[in-house]
C-alpha cells in the first residue's frame, strides 16, 4: 500500500486521525504554527506538528492551517479569528502533549457544545426518512407511492407468490 510508507506512517490512516480530540471553535478560521527545525526549545513544536497537526487538520476542514519553519527564535502559535483578532499562544519548551493539552483549553469547543452538534448531527429530520421515530410511518404516506399492502392489496402481478406461479 502507497499510504503506508514514510515515517510514521499510522498518521495516515483513519483510526488514528478521527482519534483527535480537538475540534477547534467555529470563529477561528486560520492557525498558524511558527517553529525551527533545530534547537532543543523547538523540540515540542516540532513533534506536535508531526504527531498532533494531521488530527486537526482532519477534525478541522474548514479552519486554514499554516506551518512556517526557521523564521522565528522562539516557537508560537497564532490564531486569527473571523472578525479579525488574533491571539498569540507561547509554546517554548513545551512537550508536544502538553501543547496539545493546552489548545483544547484555549481554542478549543467545550464538552457541552460537542455532545449538543453530536446530538443535532445524529437528529433524523430528513423529510426523505420514514420509520419508528420519524416524521413518517411508512413510504406508502409519500404522494405519488403504492400503497400500503396493510391497508390495500397490491395487484397479483407485484406479489411474489403470483409471480412464481405465472413462471412455472
């Protein structure tokens, strides 16, 4: 398999990027991390974009998600948000999980508005459901169906058992 090669390639797959568990808030539109790729203050940085980056950017489609390497001396991130503000986040010396740790706190969507888009997401309010718990019982309701074999036989020629006896 192609996807399967590199450093690290577990990175790559499904299981472990839906595993992420920062969904960032719906007004931030463009992350940036700043970071070099030498110096031991620079470690944190450099693994979180190796290890954390792919999970948000996954859990994220919407938000733009910006790396520059070796133009700064010490790492940050930054957050623009839409109406025009930007907050600025220090991660020198920091390790990779405790950055991590520290964005689900900062910009990150609390547990209560997760658990309620969850809810809202899995809602059945398609007017093209029909079943238990939806607007319609059956599909016989929808103008322009057959209807319902409870309420009204279908013609022979739509039963099975007619069908069969027909062929033989």
């Amino acid at each position: 398999m192609p996807f399967m090669k590199g450093p690290a390639p577990i990175r790559r797959t499904i299981k472990y990027l839906e595993a992420g568990r920062l969904c960032l808030k719906d007004q931030l539109k463009i992350l940036t991390v700043n970071y070099n790729i030498h110096g031991q203050s620079h470690q944190g940085a450099r693994e979180f974009v190796f290890w954390h980056l792919p999970h948000i950017q996954y859990k994220n489609p919407q938000v733009q998600i910006a790396t520059f390497k070796n133009v700064t001396p010490s790492p940050f991130i930054r957050a623009f948000y839409d109406t025009g503000d930007h907050m600025l986040i220090d991660i020198d010396g920091r390790s990779k999980d405790e950055i991590y740790e520290h964005l689900i706190r900062v910009v990150g969507k609390d547990r209560e508005t997760l658990m309620a888009e969850n809810i809202a997401k899995e809602k059945k309010d398609n007017p093209a459901n029909f079943g238990v718990g939806c607007d319609r019982h059956c599909i016989c309701e929808i103008p322009g169906q057959i209807p319902c074999p409870g309420t009204c036989p279908l013609p022979n020629h739509m039963r099975g058992k007619f069908r069969r006896a027909n062929k033989d």
